[in-house]
C-alpha cells in the first residue's frame, strides 16, 4: 500500500517541505528507514539520523531544528509521535486481512460499523460491539457482554468468562454460583493479549473510557476500572474492587478483592494491595505496599542491616564495657 506525501500531509494536517508527490510503502524506524519508508523525528535524540537518511518521507515536529538540508521529504507537524501514530493506524486497518468463513457471530448479535473481526473468533448472543473496532484472532466474547466504539482487543482475550464464584459446602465441596451479569466496556479501550475479564455475578463488570490492559492480565467479577486507567502485564485484581479514574499499575501486581484504589494511584510493579488506598494521586510500592518514599527508605535500611547489626553489636559491646 503506497500513500504519497501529499496524501499523508493532508490526513495528519502538516505542511510539506519537499517532493509532494513522492510515495512511501511501510512505515520504518528513522535510524533503519530506507527508499520508500517513512518515519517520525520528534525527539532531538535522534537529530542525527535524518541527515543519513534514505527515507522517502519524515514526520517532523516542529519544534526541531535542522543545520543543514536532508534527502527527505519532510512533513512539519505539532507532534509527529501522534501524527505517526494516527497514520500507523490507518495504516494497519487498510492492510488487515480477514478471512469472514472461520469466525462465529450470533445472528442476535449487534455489530457497529468498520468492525474487523478476525478468524477464530466468538461473538455470543446478544452481544453489542460499537463502531471501529478490531477484534484479532481467537478472541471470545460471551453472550450479553457490551463492547464500545474504537476498541482494540488482541488475541486470545476472553470477555465474559465465568466470574471465580463457589460456595463452601459442609462436605468440603464447592458449590457454583450462578454468574448471570454481564461485562461492559467503554470506548477506546485497548486490551492485551490473553486478557480475562470476568462476568458479573450480578450486574457488570465495568471497564472505563480510555482504560487500557496489558497482556495476561485478570479482572474479575463485579470490578470496576474507571476512565484511562493503564495496568501493566500480568496484574490481577480480585472481585468488586473499584480503581478510580487515572490510575496507573505495574506488572505483576496483586489486588485483593471489595476495595477502592483512588483516583490518580500509582502503584509500584510487583506491589501486593490488601486495603483501600483512600489519598489521591500517591505512589505506591511493596508487599503489602505502603507509601512509595516509605517503602525506598526500607529498602535502603533492609541493604544496611547487616552493618547496622555490627554497629549495635559494638555499641552493646561499648555499654557494658562502661557500666563495668
């Protein structure tokens, strides 16, 4: 697929210095780019590369400065990291190819429009999925659950699972409970590869605007993910918590269940949640975490320990030395 210049200036709204109708075929990093390529600056880091370069085009911020003339056709625009990113996506919808004979749909399923259903997926009944969405291979969304409008949901992801819900009997065993809610996500949510999240057992599970997972990450039933808050690969997050709006999570972190994480929370990789964090906008860090400058004074006093202990050995020492 091949854009021309004038083509890519028009539909990220730049202005062209240089050949308008030159083409490029595939998008390429600007320190490998060559003929037929093109790339973003955006950073003065990488200043240097566009002088050498052999691509067709360059996205430019306009904020760059250049000493000298380059090969080149450039495209200034007020942030080429998103101007790159919007053509990449229209880039990636144009060259998708999907083969319509291997994937299932309800027929009582409702599909917006410019959905990109890939093969060996599964719509269930009464299912709702909004307008531009991409559904990559081998995902799964049960019956009932509610997609938005600009969603992107990778491979492998399962929407609408069973949440974890078993009744301890007085033999031992375990009793299902019925799971009979469903799942609802906003718009422009991105989920990662093998997510799960779980249908409520009563009511939704709700996954915000603009929230955006990671692969292999578990939500379970009842949880609530409010609007663009991100969460790193591999978290989990235990039934009927609520993580308020803006919130961002590292890997690997664990969130036990019927808590509130608050708004703007910034929680440390591999940190482990057992109680509400009720303060704003606070890093967090440990198992079980605690305030994040906290937690790095520990640190350094956990490395020192075996220095302190000789210190207080010495100081006993020095004690008892004087009361005899």
């Amino acid at each position: 697929m091949e854009f021309t210049a004038h083509q890519i200036a028009n539909y990220v709204n730049g202005t062209i210095e240089g050949d308008q109708s030159i083409a490029a075929n595939h998008p390429a990093k600007i320190e490998e780019a060559k003929h037929g390529s093109i790339c973003f600056l955006a950073n003065n880091k990488y200043l240097e590369h566009i002088y050498s370069s052999d691509a067709s085009i360059v996205l430019i911020d306009k904020k760059i400065r250049l000493s000298k003339p380059v090969k080149p056709t450039l495209i200034w625009v007020n942030d080429a990291y998103s101007a790159f990113g919007k053509l990449l996506s229209y880039y990636q919808k144009e060259t998708q190819l999907v083969d319509a004979s291997t994937y299932y749909v309800s027929p009582s399923a409702k599909i917006g429009k410019a959905v990109v259903i890939s093969p060996n997926c599964y719509i269930g009944d009464e299912v709702q999925i909004g307008d531009h969405c991409i559904l990559y291979p081998n995902v799964s969304v049960y019956h009932n659950c509610v997609i938005g409008n600009h969603c992107i949901i990778h491979s492998g992801t399962v929407i609408g699972s069973d949440g974890f819900g078993f009744a301890p009997q007085p033999d031992g065993t375990y009793k299902k409970i019925p799971q009979i809610g469903n799942v609802v996500i906003g718009n422009n949510v991105e989920l990662g590869a093998n997510v799960c999240i779980d249908r409520a057992t009563m009511g939704s599970t709700k996954i915000g605007n603009g929230v955006k997972l990671d692969n292999l990450i578990q939500v379970a039933h009842n949880v609530i993910i409010e609007d663009n808050t991100v969460i790193a690969a591999q978290s989990g997050i235990a039934g009927s918590t609520i993580i308020k709006e803006n919130c961002m999570i590292g890997g690997q972190v664990g969130i036990v269940g019927h808590i509130e994480i608050a708004a703007g929370s910034k929680i440390q990789a591999q940190s482990g949640i057992s109680r509400s964090i009720k303060k704003p906008n606070q890093a967090w860090n440990d198992s079980p975490a605690f305030a994040y400058r906290d937690a790095l004074k520990s640190q350094v006093i956990y490395r020192n320990l075996p220095e302190l202990q000789k210190r207080i050995e010495l100081l006993e020492a020095t004690i008892k030395q004087l009361k005899s």
